[in-house]
C-alpha cells in the first residue's frame, strides 16, 4: 500500500465548492492560506505539517501482465508512477485512456495512438507522449478531502431492486469510496492501492484521500440541464468504432484512407481534425444499430425508462419503471439521444466494466467522460456507428 504525496498540500474546504479539492501541485505560502484566500488548514495538526515526499521514496504495487490488454504494438508501456501520469495526461487532453489506475492496457494504448494521430507522430510511439506527460503531470498524486456535499450523493443503504430503486429521489453513490473513485477518474481498487482497505472503506466527509492528480468530476456541478445546439458542435461527426470500442469525435466526417502503393513509406502528418477520443462499450452484436444517425438531444442526469421488453429488442411496452438520475443510474448522468429510437451515448454505473460488459444496443461510457461530451458535440451532430 502507498502513501506517495509528491508537492501536494493537504487541504480541507471552507465551502464545498473548489476550496475542497485537490490542492494540485502548486508551492503554498503558509501566508496565503486564510479564509479570504478561500483555502482552510485542515484543523488537525498533521495537516498543517504536511510535506512532499521524496520521489521514489514509495513505489506502486507491480503491475503484472494482462496479455489480453497489453499490445505488441507498444511493448514498453511505463509502471508506477510513469504508468498514472501518462493516463492523467491523456485524460486531461480528452483522450480517455479508460480507468486511471497505474495499469495501462489497449485503452491507454488506443489514447496514446490518439494524440500520437493529432501531433503528427506515428502510431505505437511513446516517446513524445510520454515526455510531454512527465512535462505536463509533475505530480501524479494528490490528497483530496472528500467534501461535505457528498452526503447528498451517498446512499449505503441503495437497493440493488429495480422496483425499490423506483421508488428513491436519486441513483445515488454507495460509499463514498465510490465517490471519491469515480471523482478523479479511478475505481475503489486502485484507490485501495493507494490508501489501504481500511482508509479507503473508512471514507467520510472531511477525511483524506490520495487520489490520482486529476481534475475532478464535480457530481454536484449537474443540475439537469438540456443543452442546446451550438453552431460549431453541432456541425462536428463522431465516429463510433465497435470494433476497437472507441468514440472519435472530428471537426467534420473524417476523409476516407486512400492506399495507392501499399509499398511506399508512409508520411505522418498531424490530424488536428480529432479533438477528442473515448473509450467505450457498444451494444450486444445483435442490437448494434450500424449507420449515420443524428444527435438528437442531449441532456444531464436523465430518468432512466426501464422497460424489460425494450431491452429484449422486442419494443416499449406499457410494464415499465422509471429510475431516478444520479451516477448509478445505468445510463449514468448524461444521455445524449440519436435519431434512432432507444439509441443514445451515455454514462454508466460501472466504469470499470467499459470495453468488456455489453449494452441492450446503446454506447456506454465512463461518467466523466460522458460528461464532456456536450462539450464536444451537440444535437445535430452526426453520429457513425461502424
């Protein structure tokens, strides 16, 4: 178990707004930190003493192999701490590698080949990539407090039941291990690695965590909200490629590959085209809807219709349940709608489960990832599932 903390302060919330999270690898000047400033000394004395910890001082667990993830492609993909700030680099340049856990496999890969693309660098090299991340993530760790409002966002005592679940106000988190995880883009275990069982299941309002140094994904930032077409991003083509379970998303329709010599050294050029790029879970083969669809809607922490004949691909009935919002709704908080009816990219309550557990015909992805996506696309947009 780890307890690396490399520049990071710790910090606690005046309010529950951004005086609460990640203080992120900034130098402090104890004369800064008065209530004006917005930032509170934690109250106990451990926390007015925190110091960097010397790099290399605590190591990750060993990462083993997982042929089934790792590519011969791109052998050489870094450990421990190399291993996170590349996946937090990725992240924050909106090419999902998937769950930020030290372990990157074909997700991580499928990024890097991803910004590879759009700075101009051959596929399968982790050069550049990798020495613009040690530039960009200084510090792949930081210790966050887990904020009070996120006792409005758990609920332990969430039924699995879909007809109790009916009945509740929202689809909430079940811990707030499970909050903090899903709040700086990681999942329970890793942040087990990095705390140990006892701290991470021991979570509550104004504790501690190491996190992985994200910016976080702020649940109580949704409101509902619709969004409405804007003119650049409703112009934008996603493409939706099952195949490798990835979502690409282009300034426009991406021009066809043309190999005249297949002989012939292939010149590299950069793609700014692709602006982002996503890990994703397709639906089951026989419900993969194939073709050009049309966003059509896209709104924040929908209801969830729940109707078992729906999911059969035998059409709506009238024997249905609607499910609350919130992050473990099963469509997660964003639905974007396509013109194709029952069709649409969403989150998940399971991000772990992306690119391997499939969807009654939907394009499932991590809650924030799927949360960008309006920052990306809006209704007009086309969407290419192939």
């Amino acid at each position: 178990m780890f307890r690396q903390l490399l520049g990071i302060f710790l910090i606690s919330a005046l309010s529950s707004h951004s005086a609460e999270e990640v203080l992120r690898a900034l130098p402090v000047d104890p004369s800064d930190i008065t209530p004006e400033s917005g930032l509170l000394v934690d109250p106990e004395p451990r926390a007015a003493e925190a110091k960097p910890l010397p790099p290399g001082e605590v190591k990750l667990p060993e990462v083993k192999k997982n042929p089934q993830s790792d590519s011969p492609d791109m052998p050489n993909l870094p450990t421990g701490d190399d291993a996170v700030r590349l996946q937090i680099f990725l992240d924050q340049n909106h090419f999902g590698p998937g769950v930020i856990d030290g372990k990157p496999g074909r997700f991580t890969i499928l990024a890097v080949n991803s910004w590879n693309e759009v700075n101009g660098h051959p596929p399968g090299q982790l050069g550049a990539v990798m020495a613009a991340a040690r530039k960009a993530v200084p510090n792949p760790f930081a210790v966050a407090i887990v904020p009070e409002v996120a006792t409005k966002w758990v609920n332990t005592s969430l039924s699995y039941k879909k007809s109790e679940q009916a009945k509740q106000k929202r689809m909430s988190y079940r811990s707030y291990a499970e909050f903090m995880s899903e709040r700086y883009h990681t999942d329970v275990e890793f942040l087990i690695d990095l705390n140990g069982s006892s701290k991470t299941y021991g979570l509550t309002p104004r504790k501690s965590v190491i996190v992985p140094n994200v910016t976080p994904f702020t649940i109580e930032a949704l409101t509902g909200s619709r969004y409405d077409p804007e003119e650049l991003l409703k112009t934008r083509h996603v493409v939706v490629d099952t195949k490798i379970n990835q979502a690409r998303i282009y300034e426009a329709a991406p021009k066809a590959l043309v190999v005249t010599d297949p002989d012939a050294p292939v010149l590299v050029t950069a793609n700014s085209a692709l602006v982002a790029s996503f890990p994703i879970t397709p639906g089951k083969p026989q419900f993969i809807k194939f073709g050009h669809w049309e966003l059509k809607n896209c709104v924040q922490l929908p209801v969830w219709r729940y109707d078992q004949s729906l999911l059969d691909g035998k059409g709506r009935s009238s024997n249905y349940l609607n499910i609350p919002p919130g992050p473990n709704s099963p469509v997660g908080v964003i639905w974007a709608g396509l013109s194709v009816s029952g069709i649409g990219m969403h989150g998940t309550s399971d991000p772990e489960t992306i690119g391997r557990a499939q969807s009654a015909g939907c394009i499932r992805m991590a809650n924030w990832d799927a949360v960008r996506l309006p920052d990306f696309i809006r209704p007009g947009a086309t969407v290419e599932i192939r």
